[in-house]
C-alpha cells in the first residue's frame, strides 16, 4: 500500500471520504463511515 504524503493531497482525501461516506450512507443506510471506508479499502488492497 502506497502511503500518500502532503497535507494538501490528505486534506483532499478526507474531503473525497466525508462526501462518499454520506452520499453513500444516505443512498443505502448505516455502515459507511469514514472509518469503515477506511477499512474497506484496507481491506481490497490487502486482498
């Protein structure tokens, strides 16, 4: 797993999740977190 360096690019990313993670909370319900967003994705580039 690449670790992404750079307060802009991480300011960036927590924008990316904050809107996914409501966008998809609001279109299917609870579960999709920031933090299990997270984990999601640790987990696809783990496996």
């Amino acid at each position: 797993m690449e670790i992404q360096r750079g307060d802009e690019r991480a300011s960036y990313g927590e924008t990316v999740l904050e809107k996914l993670s409501q966008k998809l909370t609001n279109e299917f319900g609870k579960g999709f977190s920031i933090i299990n967003l997270r984990r999601m994705r640790k987990f696809y580039c783990l496996f």
